[in-house]
C-alpha cells in the first residue's frame, strides 16, 4: 500500500473552484487503487462525504480565510472566527502558507509517507520543506501557473519565485495539458523529460448523484427558451484570466444579427461590475444576466437549461466545467488555448482575441439544430473516454518513477 502526503488549499464543499474538485476525485480514486492519503488543507471545516482519507487542518482557521484575514478585518470580529489562533497570522495568504509550512513539519515527525504530492504555488513550499528535511520524494502538480492567472501576463513576481523553485524541487511534474507543460518548459525552463501530462476527468458525482432539473428554476430563461430564444452561458470566476470582455464583445455582435440570444454570466469575481458596465454600453443590458456565484444543484440548473457553453478563457489550464456543460447537452465553443480543448474535439474552437469567430460560431449554433444535436452527442462519448480511475493508475505510475529515481 502506498501512503501518500497530499498538500492541497481546497476541497469540496469548502471549494471556491475547480482545483478542489480535481482534488477530491484524484484523491478518491487513489484511494479505490488501494492508496493510503492523508490531504492536508490550511483551514478547519467538517468534511461529512470524505471517508476514503484522512483530512488534516494544518490551522484553525474558517474555510473563508485560507487566503489570509484580510487588512481590513477588525480583531473583534476575527475573535468571534477564530478564537484560538494568534492574529498577527492572518494579515496575508504569506502568513498562512507558513502556518501551513510549520504544520506539515510537525506532521512529519511521527507520519511517515512514501511521497508528497503538492497541488500549485500555495503548497509547493511544505513540499519542498518535505523534500530537504525529510527526504521524501515530492511531486508537484500544476493545475495552473501564475502566468495563467495573470492573463499570460507577468502576474506577481514572487509567486513565479515560488513556481520556479517547486517546479525544480520536484521529482516529477503534472500538468494538467499540453498547454500547461509548454508554459512549464516555455516560462520555467523545466526539462520536458521531467513533466508528465494527466488530464482531469469529470466529476464521479455528475454520474452518481441523483440530479433531476428542476422544471420551476430559472422560470424566465426557461420561458424564453419556449418562445425561440438561444441561451449560451459561461461559469467561472470573473477575473482577467477567464477572457470575459472578449465574449461580451462578441456576444454584442452576435445579438445584433440575432437578437434572441441570451447570455447568462455564473460566477462573481473582481471584473463583475466592469463587465455589467460593458453590457450596459454595448446596449445589450437586456440579452445578459449574471446569477452571481453558484454551486451545486443551482448550476447544474444553468448547464441544463443552456444551449451553448462558452469557455472564453485566455488562458485555461484544462477547463473542467466544460465537461460538467457537456455532460447536460451544452454544444461547447473553447478557446484554443484551453487544455480541456484537447481531448473534446467536437467542439467549436477559436483564439481567445478573434471575437468575431466567436459571434459566428455563437449564431452558427443557435440557426442550426443539426449542428447542434452533431456536437451534443460527439461531445459525450469523448469526455467518457477519460476517468478518475485512468488518472489514479497514471498517477501511481509516475509516483513510482520519482521513488525509483529517489533510490
């Protein structure tokens, strides 16, 4: 049996995103493959589904603030939180990565695993401790660098030092696409012998979770649908990364030769209020509605009253809610520079900048049903071909690899 020591900032139902999710399912099919885990996560929460693992709190913080306090939080309000941690830690996400660092450390004395496997920049840090202190091979694994955050942008200069010294720390690498292992090898100057490319697959809980449309959600969109009208959406946070001006550009084109086109924006993020500006300016306020963030049952109701599921991100590692639109019929237009893009060719793709594709492909879809219905059914037989169970026996793979190379 292996036991593996997992260094993770999420996982679900304490998840602001899809990191989280991948990590629950890689972790839980490893488990089925007969694998020992212990995932450490830097707040203290219940966990009430997770019984395959062990899930250690490396500090006593509330789920909201695995990012750090905050500047702006009053110490009466962080005591009421957090009653038992010292508030000097909670200035910034530096201090929890520490608090975090210290803690696998001390793990350590006692538990002795056969790995690490890091996922990203916030656990790279324990890792690497792991590593020189303990002598354990350490895996890192990219769900996303710094410059796809950024935009493809220089982002923020010591999370790249971060990156960077992780990235040649580590025994062996994933990446989650092609696309991310060629900004590993472009950006890092990683060695392409040392990084190893395992695709996420779809969610176990979207096959065995008893999800039935509910026929009274999003009443309005639901009787537009009934009088002709195309809803494409798109979910994500609303950052610089996601390429949402761009789709709202284009979905201003597409509305001017096809007005009965609705938009729906699933998500929040630090773009928001711009992007309800742009909508505003471009005269287009009333074909677009943003529902805020949403999990769950709520945004399965968005996947499955959807027709067409845009994935506009400038840069997207893989991508996994496209396989989540795609399990609920959505015809999916990618980025080219989406991993997930990859492995569903049966999609409409296009560069994150040309908006004019985007529109054509948008009202390609929505005036033709065949086309639609070609899509739809290609799409699901190809995100089927993956699995978590494929990922976990890859995964082992590799860990073997870096034990051997360790020796």
């Amino acid at each position: 049996m292996m036991k593996i020591l997992m260094l993770g900032w999420e996982l679900p139902p304490h998840n602001s995103g899809g990191l989280g999710v991948a990590c629950l399912n890689m972790a839980r099919a490893l488990a089925n493959e007969g694998a020992e885990i212990d995932f450490v996560v830097p707040y203290e929460a219940e966990h009430p589904e997770i019984n395959f693992m062990h899930v250690l709190s490396a500090t006593h913080l509330d789920p909201i603030y695995r990012y750090g306090g905050g500047a702006y939080e009053s110490l009466k309000l962080l005591e009421k939180i957090i009653p038992t941690i010292d508030k000097e830690k909670l200035v910034s996400i530096r201090d929890v990565q520490k608090s975090y660092c210290e803690f696998v450390e001390k793990y350590l004395m006692d538990y002795k695993p056969d790995l690490v496997h890091a996922h990203d920049w916030l656990t790279y840090e324990a890792g690497i401790l792991a590593k020189k202190e303990f002598g354990l091979p350490l895996i890192a694994h990219v769900h996303a660098t710094e410059f796809d955050r950024a935009g493809m942008h220089s982002g923020n200069p010591l999370i790249h030092e971060i990156e960077f010294e992780g990235l040649m720390m580590a025994d062996r690498i994933i990446a989650v696409s092609e696309a991310t292992k060629r900004i590993i090898h472009e950006k890092y100057h990683i060695p392409l012998s040392k990084i190893d490319v395992v695709y996420n697959s779809l969610d176990e809980d979207y096959y065995s979770a008893d999800y039935v449309y509910d026929e009274n959600a999003y009443g309005f969109v639901r009787n537009l649908k009934k009088s002709g009208w195309t809803i494409v959406s798109t979910v994500g946070r609303f950052t610089v990364q996601k390429g949402l001006h761009n789709l709202m550009r284009a979905a201003a084109m597409a509305v001017s030769k096809n007005p009965k086109l609705m938009f729906v924006f699933a998500g929040d993020g630090e773009e928001r209020n711009e992007l309800i500006n742009l909508a505003a300016n471009l005269g287009i306020s009333k074909n677009v509605i943003f529902t805020g963030f949403i999990r769950g049952k709520k945004l399965r109701d968005i996947y499955s009253i959807s027709d067409i599921f845009v994935m506009s991100s400038i840069s997207e590692p893989f991508g996994l809610t496209a396989l989540e639109a795609a399990h609920h019929g959505d015809v999916l237009i990618l980025t080219k520079q989406s991993g997930v893009s990859e492995v569903i060719w049966s999609a409409l793709k296009y560069d994150f900048w040309d908006e004019k594709k985007l529109a054509d492909e948008i009202l390609a879809v929505a005036e033709s049903r065949p086309l639609r219905e070609t899509l739809r059914e290609n799409a699901k037989n190809e995100y089927t071909r993956i699995s978590w169970e494929k990922v976990a026996k890859k995964c082992l793979k590799i860990y073997n690899k870096a034990k051997h190379k360790r020796i």
